[in-house]
C-alpha cells in the first residue's frame, strides 16, 4: 500500500514540473563567447582597431603573429558588467494541453489506485465469506451424511416394522381364516350287480374359525385300471356333490353322497380286489371367509381293498393319491 501512494505522489509532481527551455543571449553564454575570442577581439568594442598596411613588409608580418600568439596565452578581465536581456517564455496552448493531460494522468492514476484497493478489499471479503460457506457447507455434508445414515437405518427398521406388521396379519388371518376337507367313507362292494349304479359317501368338514362361503364344488368319480390316473374328465365322471353355499364350522360334518354310473359285475368286483381294477374319487372346492381371499380344497382318493381272515371279509380303505398339489388346502 506504501509503495502505491509514493507512486500517486511522484505521478502528480512529474505532471507539475514546467518543461525547460534555453534562454536567448544568457550571461553564461555571454562569458563563454567572451572568454574564447582571442585577444584582438576581446577588447573594448569602442576603441576600433587600427587598420593594417597592406605595403609593409613581411617581417612586420612575423613581429605581429607573434605577438598574436603571446596576446592569446593572456586572459582577460572585464571590469564593466554586461548587460543581458532574458527573454521569458511564453506559455501557449500545447503547454496548457500537456498540464492538463499530465492531471488527468495523475487523476486517474489515483482513481485506478482507489479502485484497486476497494477490489482488494473486495475479494479479500469474497474469500474470507467463500472460506466460512466452504465450511458450513463441509457442516452440513456431515450433517447430511449422518443423517442419510439415520434415514436408512430408518428405512430398514421401517421395512422390519412392515413385514412384521405383514406377519402379523397373516397369521391373523391364518388363524381365523376358514378351512374345508373332505373324508370319504367306508365303499361297499358287497351289493355289486344288483344295482346299475353305485354311490360313494363323503364327509365335508368346516373346521376353521369362521364360516366359509362356498362358490363351487365338484368330484369324479370312476373306475381305472391305473391306480395313480383316474378317470378322464368327462361328463359322467365329473359331477357336483351339492355343498352348501354356507359352511358353518362343525364336528360331524356333512355328508355328501356322489355315483359311479357304472354297474359292477361279478368279475370287475373279482378285479377290484385283485388290484387289476381301481376305484378314484376326486374333487375341487372353492371358497371364501371374511377376509374375501380365494382358497381351494384339493382331494384324491383311491379305494385300497383288504381282505381280513378273521372275519373272512373283504373290506379296504381310501388312501390319498396322485401328485402333492392334488391333495392340497390353500
């Protein structure tokens, strides 16, 4: 900051300085001049010096050069001041121009001098407020990071919460949803051939906790000489059993009756028993409950005869067949 006002300073006095100029007929120039005439000349310019003869002889000329010479090697001493006239200079218009181009100059310059310093002053502002947000702003990453962290945590504990909430209200409803199975009863073949039909008996059981709406139901019903495939599913094999639209939790069930529109003979009974022949039932029971969710029953049976020598009987059993989806609750 010093060394830009000493430069403000010496600007301003330079454009102040008056331009020299050399003086017409000065004193100084006057005594040189007076100084380097030789003697001859240097004398009082009242007494005129004598003229020379053109008619003497050479040896005059000798005499006089010499003593030109000795008159030479002497100074001279004016005893009369000199009169000198010093001319001022005038001050014209291209003078005038330059004193005030060279203020202008010097204005400006301190004007820019100025200008610099509130610039300075300026940015040294900007950077000191550029390093404070520089810091707020690394603050703030923290405090945004941490807080990203939180809102994850927050997240996954939200996540947690919800399935959680999820499981809760499954076991809820798997607690109080509705239930339907179906248990066959015991197949007699004992009165085969007297009739063109034979009828299968079955228990439909609701043993949820609420009631369950029933939209459709339907078995089938035949005979197979596969004990794993029944029969097709055709008109006379498929048929509805009649459950109630409504079934209201019970433990005896009801009992449902389906037909075989077959009419055994002697030796299809006589293959039953052999296991050369099969008797499938199968079915499918759709419902609701409360929570309005679609379930379905799935059931397979096939009749297994036995024969017991204590009694000297034939009898049997149903037992479950087929794939794991076809005997199924969902």
């Amino acid at each position: 900051m010093q060394y830009i006002v000493l430069a403000v300073i010496l600007a301003v006095m330079q454009a102040f300085l008056p331009v020299p100029r050399q003086a017409s007929d000065s004193s100084a120039g006057a005594s040189k001049n007076v100084q380097n005439q030789p003697g001859s000349e240097q004398a009082d310019p009242k007494h005129s010096p004598a003229p020379v003869n053109a008619d003497q002889p050479q040896g005059h000329d000798a005499n006089t050069d010499k003593k030109t010479k000795e008159n030479g090697q002497q100074s001279v001493k004016i005893t009369e001041p000199i009169t000198v006239d010093v001319v001022r200079p005038q001050t014209t218009w291209t003078d005038r121009g330059v004193w005030f181009f060279n203020l202008c100059l010097a204005v400006t310059s301190a004007l820019q001098v100025w200008l610099l310093c509130r610039t300075l002053a300026f940015i040294r502002r900007q950077t000191h407020e550029m390093k404070r947000q520089r810091i707020t702003m690394r603050e703030q990453l923290k405090a945004m990071q941490g807080q990203l962290v939180q809102a994850g945590k927050q997240a996954e504990a939200a996540s947690d919460a919800a399935k959680a909430a999820r499981d809760n209200i499954e076991l809820v409803i798997g607690k109080e949803r509705a239930r339907v199975r179906v248990e066959l009863q015991k197949f007699d073949l004992a009165d085969a051939g007297k009739f063109i039909f034979h009828q299968v008996d079955c228990l439909v059981f609701s043993y949820g906790t609420n009631s369950a709406f029933v939209s459709d139901s339907r078995v089938w019903v035949g005979v197979s000489p596969d004990a794993e495939e029944g029969p097709p599913d055709s008109i006379p094999a498929r048929q509805p059993i009649s459950v109630p639209r409504v079934l209201h939790p019970t433990e005896d069930g009801v009992k449902k009756r389906a037909i075989i529109l077959t009419q055994f003979t002697p030796s299809d009974v006589d293959a039953i028993r052999k296991g050369a022949l099969f008797v499938h039932f199968r079915g499918v029971i759709e419902f609701s409950d409360w929570s309005e969710r679609k379930y379905v029953t799935r059931f397979r049976y096939v009749w297994k005869p036995s024969f017991s020598a204590f009694f000297d009987s034939w009898g049997g059993y149903w037992s479950r067949t087929g794939k794991p989806e076809d005997n199924s609750e969902t």
